[in-house]
C-alpha cells in the first residue's frame, strides 16, 4: 500500500470528489483514472463508512482496486475531539498491520492531516468479497480465540520492545496507553457522566462492586503504574468481536485498529474476555492464556510466566470493563455494550480483579 503525496483531507463529505479520490488511489495506482463514482450507502456512528462505487480506468493489472471501497474517515460533528482514533487507524493502515502480518483489509489510501485532525482510509469492501463478520451477541469458542491470540503474538513479538517505537522509529507515532488513559477517559469518571452509565441497562448487567467511580479512578491509576513496569508492543487497540472478521479461507482478519504501544497481556486480557460466553470463560481462559505465551515464545520473546501473565490478565479485565461502561449507544448498540460489561464484570469477580488492582504500588 502507498500513500498518495501529501495532500489536504476533506472534512466534509461534500468534499470527496472525483478528482479527490483520482489523487488519492493513485499512490497505490499510479496512472488511475476515477471517470466517475457513487456513494451506495453510508454508516455514520463513531466515524463514517461510506461505500462508493467507483468507475475506474488504468486500473493495476496485479491487484486492481475493485469496483466498492470502502472510505471511512472523521466526518461526524465529534469527529475533531475523536480525532486521535482516525490519526491511529490510519497510521496503523499505512505503516503497521499489513507489513506486519495481520490481516486486514487491503488499503488503497491511508493517511492523516495533522493540520485539518483528519484520518481517511480507502480500503477493500469486506462485504464485496464475503467474508464472516464476528459479533459481540455471538461469542466464540476456544480455537477461534486461539487462532486470533496466535496473529496477536505475531504483532507483538515482532514489536516487543522495539526502537522502532522510539522517537525516529517507523512507529514512533504509537502513544504510550498508559500515559493516555486519564486524557480518554478522565472525563467519563465525572459523577453525573458516570452515573449516567452505572443507571443504564449495561450497568443494570454489572456487579455493583463496580459501580463507584472513585474505584474506576483508581483502577486506571493502577494500572498505568503496572503498565510502566513492563515491555511494550504494539498493539491493535480494540479487538472486541465487532471490530474483527473471519476470511474466506478461514484466517482471522482485523479492522477498525486504535494502535498504540502497551503490554501485550493488555490486549489478550481485553480480546479473551470480551470473546468468550461467560459459561465458557472459566474453563477455556488458562488453556488459551498459556497458548498465546507459547505462540510469543516462537517469536524470539522471553514471556511472562503463566503466573505472572494471569496477574496481568486480572489486572487488565478493568480496562475492558471500562470501555463498555462508558461506551456511548451512538458508537454500539447497547445491547453490544452490555454483553460486554457483563462479561468482564463476571471475569473480575473470577480473578479478583479488585483486589490485585488494590495490590499494585502507586509511586
């Protein structure tokens, strides 16, 4: 995938039009004509998905782009104050996923306008092609968690650590989660923002050991300052069911990344506990736990002991608690988010998240 030459990205839908998108999928088509387009349809929630049907000539012969893309990009009136997901997922189209080896859709434009705080991607149209699309009302079993833990140790084994993370690296724009968690979410812990949530039905789901917001404080406390004393990787950001697919051959596929660099077990603790039945979780999360270590291990990573990593894991169950609490019915439906609070709030109580949280020393 290559980008175009740095140009303006539009703010407006208005503002795509044919000699935008010619400009646009020419870094991966050089030569392409767009004689024409149109929009097929739109999905507009925490961004905009538009599908367009594109009329192209002097397309590439060895990988064409296809007739339906899709665009997404920050087009919604919270767009600009969201503006660092659309600044990751298109950096992590550009530069991350596909070179590294998860599958994704193909993208035929990726980039971001520091200037504008816009992200655009152009990429596959998923449907065109018929793959299976995961969902959070169907949770899965132990051999597709494990196949999808076995492309998440492939991403953070070839990042672990890496000084390509560093200032200057290929992926110095991945931001510390750590360093970030009190700039997301600081404003949904405000007492009638929060107990806005805890009075819906996702918190109806809940235990009400959960529901005080001086905890959720604390909890994101902790686990920063667990989070800076262990190795980084890159990760994709938001592997819950609804932001994954299954390909037509069966391999697992990705979309809808807010990359950045945090502990590997962070991600594992938030894909595993939103993926699994909560009938299911208790007896399948140790086996699937110790597969992904052994997939790091190949890697050339030294892993945490399985001890060490279920430490972590307990730990980090509070962070995917936190996104569905929170999340908004604009972004997913409410019945996505309390699926999802509920099942992290019953791995919590398994693993006694509270008081391992409660254990860790604040500096």
């Amino acid at each position: 995938m290559a980008n175009a030459n740095s140009f303006s990205l539009p703010l407006d839908i208005e503002g795509i039009t044919r000699d935008w998108l010619e400009s646009a999928l020419s870094g991966y088509a050089p030569g392409v004509r767009v004689r024409g387009f149109e929009v097929v349809d739109m999905i507009r929630t925490t961004c905009t998905k538009i599908r367009l049907k594109l009329d192209l000539e002097n397309n590439r012969e060895d990988a064409p782009i296809p007739e339906t893309v899709i665009l997404k990009g920050g087009f919604e009136p919270h767009s600009r104050a969201m503006a660092f997901m659309h600044e990751r997922e298109a950096k992590s189209y550009a530069t991350l996923l596909p070179p590294l080896g998860l599958r994704t859709p193909a993208p035929y434009f990726a980039q971001w306008d520091e200037s504008s705080q816009q992200g655009i991607v152009i990429m596959e149209d998923l449907v065109a092609r018929g793959v299976e699309f995961c969902s959070p009302l169907r949770p899965q079993g132990f051999d597709q968690v494990a196949r999808r833990l076995k492309d998440l140790a492939l991403l953070h084994g070839k990042t672990w650590n890496s000084t390509e993370m560093q200032p200057g690296g290929q992926w110095d724009w991945l931001v510390d989660w750590a360093g970030n968690l009190d700039v997301y979410f600081g404003q949904f812990t405000e007492e009638e923002t929060w107990k806005s949530y805890v009075d819906s039905p996702r918190g109806a789901a809940v235990s009400t050991l959960f529901h005080d917001r001086h905890w959720m404080r604390d909890a994101m406390d902790r686990m920063g300052a667990l989070t800076r004393t262990l190795p980084l990787s890159a990760c994709h950001g938001d592997t819950h069911l609804g932001n994954l697919y299954v390909d037509t051959d069966g391999a697992p596929g990705f979309y809808d990344s807010i990359a950045h660099k945090a502990p590997a077990m962070f991600e594992v603790a938030y894909h595993v506990g939103g993926a699994l039945d909560l009938a299911d979780r208790p007896r399948l999360e140790a086996g699937l736990i110790q597969y992904y270590l052994d997939e790091l291990r190949s890697h050339g990573v030294t892993p945490p002991s399985f001890e060490d990593a279920m430490e972590q894991y307990a730990v980090y169950l509070a962070y995917g608690y936190l996104v569905f609490i929170i999340n908004d019915s604009i972004f997913q439906p409410e019945a996505y988010n309390t699926a999802y609070a509920a099942r992290f709030s019953q791995a919590m109580l398994d693993h006694d998240t509270i008081g391992k949280l409660a254990a860790i020393r604040l500096e």
